[in-house]
C-alpha cells in the first residue's frame, strides 16, 4: 500500500453506512475501524439513497449525520455518501483503506457494494456486532402492540467496574416485569465491551463535575443534544442512566426497548461524556452528590410525554439538588423523544415489516450462497 496519502493525519480510513437509528452495534463498529488506523472519514447516505437501496429510513438524514459526528473514534463525517464506493471516491478523500463489517453489502441491483476497493487489496473487514441491528430493534418496537412483557428480570445485578476503578451500580427497585426483547440480549452484557467504550479518565483537580440523569432509551440525537450542552457547564460530565426496572414503571408497556446495559454503551460512545453510572437512582441525595463531587446537576427542558421526568412525579427526585442551588435547566435544542422514534416505526409498521422480511430474506440467501461455494 505504500505511504499514507496524507501524511500529517496518518492512516486514513473510509467507512460508510445508513447509520439509522445510530445504536451501540454502529459505534462499536466505529471502534473496531479505528483501531486500524489513525483517521476515520465516516461517509453517510443520504434519505434517497436508502429509500432506493434499503427501505424507509426511521432517521432524517439530518439526524444520522449528527448521530455519527457525536461518536467518539469519528474524526470527519461526509454527508451523502454514494452507496457504492469507488475509488476514485477513496482518492477524492485519501482514505489508503476501506473497511466495513463481515457482514454482506449489497446495492438494489445486486452489486457488491466495495466490488471496486476489494479488487484493489484496498478493503478490510472488521468483525459484526452480534446481538444488536437496526433491523432487530424496529422489530423490537413493531412488537408494542402485542403484550410481551412476560418473565421477570431483576437488573440489580448489573454492575460493571469501568477502569476508574470505581464500581458504579446504584441500581434500586424489586422484580418488575419486562420483555424478553428488552430483558433478555443476544449478547453478553460483560464488563470488557463497556471497558472498550469507557475512557478511564478521572476528573483531574479542579475539573467542575456535571451530572444529569435520565433513560436514554434509543440513544438519539435529542440525547447527544442535551449532552453537548450539560458539558459546557463544567469539565467532566457524569451520566446517571436508570435501571430497567424504572424505566419500566414509569412509561409502562413496552420500555424499554434497549436494556440496561445496551442504554450504558450508547450513552458512553457520545464524545461529550466522561463516565457513566449504570443503574443511577431516581432521586438524587446527598450521598451521590459527595460521592461523585459534583458541582452542577442539569435536566434537559423537553420531556418525553410519556417518560421520566419530575414533572410528572409527586416527589420530586431534583429536590436535594434543588435546595442546595446547584440544579440547572438546559435549553433542549433538539426536542426529539424516544416516544416520537417508536411513533415514526409505529405510523409506518407495514413498510417496515415489510423492509426486516426483504433484508432477512437477502441475508439468508447470501449466507447460503456462500456456504454453498465453501
């Protein structure tokens, strides 16, 4: 291969996507892409480009460049990114390589869609998330009008020690109900992944520390936009995400859609936050305030109309914060809710019932295929 074709940045690496519902799965993606070189350019498709190779898209394309753009390991994001990629379009970026997931890519016609970068020895491959696709969590949330929450699942257990050292589980509450899709992963909920996605960091003397709290269900752009914003109140920002069993209680039937341990790896790909804690309690104390030195706690001013939120609670869970003065409203500059990404899935069930048949029929025919061949 050479050289760099950009020396001053090193390694540059081109990747791209639909990045819909830009979920935890993408962002370890990003992580693994990253690790093989020193620059990443992650190319976006645009809402067009989608709608003729893939189906509908549940994001704006709009929302899935700033989706992308708030993930840590991406250094530049390129909008309109063409489906298939060509090189004189690597060249155009001096990307030396191209790398996606194992997994297969084809264009509507059929066409691989790296045909051309796989000719010239100009392709990697890293490993497919298992356990998670956008694909798997429309189908979570098209199963809202059945009754599924069945089974008990206690995520009290949950606890991972991030490389702080410090073990962050305050997660409180009985044995509620919830759904196998959102209790129960295909995948492990280990420590390791979430040592992956953690920076390790400690807030250095004299970092002031930002807390703010919430479920962070569906990890979207509303989200990353009340987080920009709660970091620019101090150095080191803190997010408390609540155990299942609270999201639960209070939004009801259906949530959430993504567990505990999925919600804590979106949250900790977002480039604004330097450390969670998983399974954070509704209402904040003093002992948490101590505890993790905090000096400003935020709450977004959008609320999901059926979420958690203060507002609608005899107690006050901001109450200690509140009277100590230290309580921050953040002006929500993107009013986008959980609610309204399952209402967009839910206005348009038919369609993408019909797109997750059409993408698992290609895929079971690709795998064939290539057993076939070995």
């Amino acid at each position: 291969m050479g050289g760099p074709r950009n020396p001053g940045r090193g390694v540059t690496i081109w990747t791209d996507g639909c990045f819909d519902m830009m979920h935890w799965g993408h962002a370890n993606a990003l992580r693994q892409i990253k690790e093989l070189g020193d620059y990443l350019i992650v190319g976006v498709h645009s809402d067009a480009e989608i709608r003729k190779n893939k189906g509908p898209p549940v994001m704006t394309e709009q929302e899935r460049y700033e989706a992308v753009a708030a993930c840590k390991w991406v250094d530049e994001v390129v909008r309109d990114a063409p489906y298939i990629t060509s090189l004189d379009w690597m060249d155009r970026h001096q990307a030396d390589i191209c790398v996606h997931g194992d997994d297969i890519v084809i264009a509507s016609d059929g066409t691989d869609t790296y045909h051309a970068v796989k000719e010239a020895g100009r392709f990697r491959t890293v490993p497919r998330t298992e356990g998670v696709s956008t694909t798997q969590l429309v189908g979570r949330m098209l199963l809202f009008s059945k009754e599924h929450h069945q089974g008990y699942k206690d995520d009290r257990d949950v606890v991972a020690k991030l490389p702080t050292g410090k073990l962050m589980d305050m997660s409180q509450g009985h044995k509620p109900k919830l759904s196998p899709y959102t209790g129960m992963s295909q995948f492990l909920p280990s420590s390791r992944r979430i040592v992956q996605f953690a920076e390790g960091r400690e807030p250095k003397e004299g970092d002031k520390v930002v807390y703010i709290d919430g479920g962070f269900d569906l990890f979207h752009v509303g989200h990353i936009s009340v987080l920009k914003e709660a970091k620019k109140f101090g150095d080191y920002l803190i997010v408390g995400i609540y155990p299942d069993h609270i999201v639960h209680e209070k939004k009801g039937h259906g949530w959430p859609v993504m567990n505990l341990h999925e919600r804590t790896l979106g949250v900790l790909s977002c480039r604004y936050v330097d450390e969670v804690i998983i399974g954070a309690p509704w209402r904040i104390t003093e002992e948490l305030i101590k505890q993790a030195k905090i000096s400003t706690i935020c709450y977004g001013s959008v609320s999901d109309p059926k979420s958690v939120g203060h507002e609608h609670e005899d107690e006050d869970p901001y109450d200690v914060p509140r009277a100590l003065g230290i309580l921050k409203q953040i002006q929500s500059l993107n009013t986008l809710t959980t609610s309204e990404v399952v209402a967009r899935i839910m206005k348009n069930r038919k369609q993408y019932l019909e797109r997750n048949r059409k993408k698992e029929a290609r895929e079971v025919d690709q795998v064939e295929k290539k057993e076939e061949k070995n």
